[in-house]
C-alpha cells in the first residue's frame, strides 16, 4: 500500500504520496532492474496521484510514454480509488553507471511522446500529448500540465533503490497553482523547489509525507505585519495500492473478436489450448475448445 495526502491552500493545491511498497510490488512482479523500476515506479507514482483528481468510480487514467530509449513504451493506468497498474517493454533496462551508481532516467527513455488518456465515459476520451522534454518524467509530466491543460505545476517524483535491489524509498509531489496566484507565493515557491532536497533524500531523512506538506508551505506567504504565513488544508488522506483488474472473462471477451475461424486455427496449432498472459501482473489465463462452446460469434 502506498499512502497519499490531497490539500488546497489560498494559492495551490497539492498532492503528496509514498509509494514505497507499491513500487515494490511491481518491482515484483516484473522483475525490474533497478534502472527499470527507477522508471516505472515515477509512472505508477504520477498516476496514482493524477487519478485521484477524477470525478467517478468509473473514469480511469492512463499514461503512456513511447521513447526512442532502450526502456521502450511504459504504461500505467489509475483510478480515483488510488488503484494502480503498469508496465514497461523493457523492465530490465540498464543505464546505470557503475562507478557513480547514478541511474541516467532520460537517457533509458530517449526522445518521443507522452500521451495522458482520460476515460470519463465519454464517447471519445480526452487525450492530451507533448514531446518528451528530458525523459526523466517528472519534468516531462510538469511539461504536459502546463501545455495541454493550462496548469503551471511542479512534478517531482523519486525511487531509490538498494544495493540488495530492494526499493528504500518512492514517492513524490505535485503542486498546481490556482488562478489568480499571488506573485509572492510563485516567487517563493521558486525559491523553495531550488533549496529543498530530492523526495528520496526526504524520506531517507525520516520525512514522511505530512512534513513534506509543512516544509513545502513553511514561509510561503505574508500577512500585513510582514510575518510569512501559508496555511494549507488537507482535503483527503487515501490509500495507493497495485492492483490489476484482469480477469479470465475479460480476456475471453477480447478473444472472441478474433472469429471462431481463427481461434480454432490457433487450439489446433497449439494442442487444443491457448494461453494468454497479462501485461500488468503476469497472470495468465489458459483457453480450451469447452470455453468457446456455445458463444455466438
């Protein structure tokens, strides 16, 4: 489970999570390298705090980023109920230099595009795309906010992981200015994102996410005596977790698109079964004749 905290000052809104074990979960199940889930776990971490900004149970949010690196396509896909999924092409991708042990984000990415697909039930779903600015995503992500939505916003996001490839710390910030912000606020704001550590070193530190709230709003604003004051509210504290809603009818469903011609064609090629496998959590799910009986195709 991760945890996420969601609040609003007269300025800004923000969202602030932990992903620590969420991240390690897909670490898990992917078998990630450490410069793959260095990648991925900023995905899972940015999507899981843009979902929660969804108005129905039913919407879904998905980000998918299609570079010219050796990572290849990453894909992740949320809900307002913090629930998380992804994948990469590549999830044991390497760029990590040895000597320095600094893994090179952006240089596993490589150039491209990054899509943000908003499913609100809709007949068409709302897509925003722009270039990859850096590959390193939370830049990239900032980048979007800014171009397809009109929000200036700062996206920071991190994953540190272990020398024995255990995930020590994930998680990250985004802040959104409200229209109509105070020049001072943006001013210092600027000056904060530039003293302020990495969200790794800060949970190294013993931050958790309620002190980051209160470092990032420490001496943000001022009152007429010219003493600094920003006070925030925290308008939801939530739960982040991985979760994969595959299911065996699911897949039969898309299956049946194929034709009855072409799915017998398959059962005979491969010994009267067939086998398909989930991109997000590697489940996999085994077809016979017996599950095709009956269906009307």
């Amino acid at each position: 489970m991760g945890k996420l905290i969601k609040g609003v000052s007269k300025n800004a809104r923000f969202f602030i999570c932990d992903t620590k074990d969420l991240v390690q979960e897909a670490m898990d199940i992917h078998s990630c390298s450490a410069t793959g889930i260095s990648i991925l776990g900023r995905v899972l971490t940015a999507a899981g705090m843009m979902g929660k900004d969804l108005k129905s149970e039913s919407d879904s949010l998905t980000i998918r980023i299609n570079g010219d690196g050796p990572a290849g396509t990453i894909i992740t896909t949320a809900n307002m109920n913090g629930e998380v999924k992804g994948y990469m092409s590549n999830p044991q991708v390497d760029t990590e230099e040895h000597d320095t042990g600094q893994i090179q984000i952006g240089k596993a990415v490589g150039n491209g595009t990054m899509y943000v697909i908003k499913d609100m039930g809709l007949k068409d779903p709302f897509s925003g795309l722009v270039q990859l600015q850096t590959g390193e995503i939370g830049d990239d992500l900032a980048y979007y906010f800014y171009t397809s939505e009109q929000i200036p916003s700062v996206v920071a996001l991190g994953v540190k992981v272990n020398q024995d490839y255990k995930i020590s710390c994930a998680g990250g910030f985004i802040i959104q200015l409200l229209p109509g912000a105070e020049n001072e606020f943006i001013d210092r704001l600027e000056e904060k994102l530039k003293a302020i550590r990495p969200v790794t070193e800060l949970f190294e530190g013993g931050f958790d996410i309620y002190r980051i709230a209160k470092l990032l709003y420490e001496d943000m604003g001022s009152d007429v005596e010219g003493k600094l004051i920003e006070d925030y509210e925290i308008l939801e504290e939530s739960e982040l977790s991985y979760k994969c809603d595959c299911s065996k009818e699911r897949y039969l469903r898309g299956l049946i698109t194929l034709g009855r011609k072409e799915i017998e064609q398959i059962l005979e090629e491969d010994g009267g079964k067939m086998e398909v496998e989930c991109h997000f959590c590697m489940k996999k799910y085994e077809f016979t004749k017996e599950d095709f009986d009956g269906i009307d195709f």
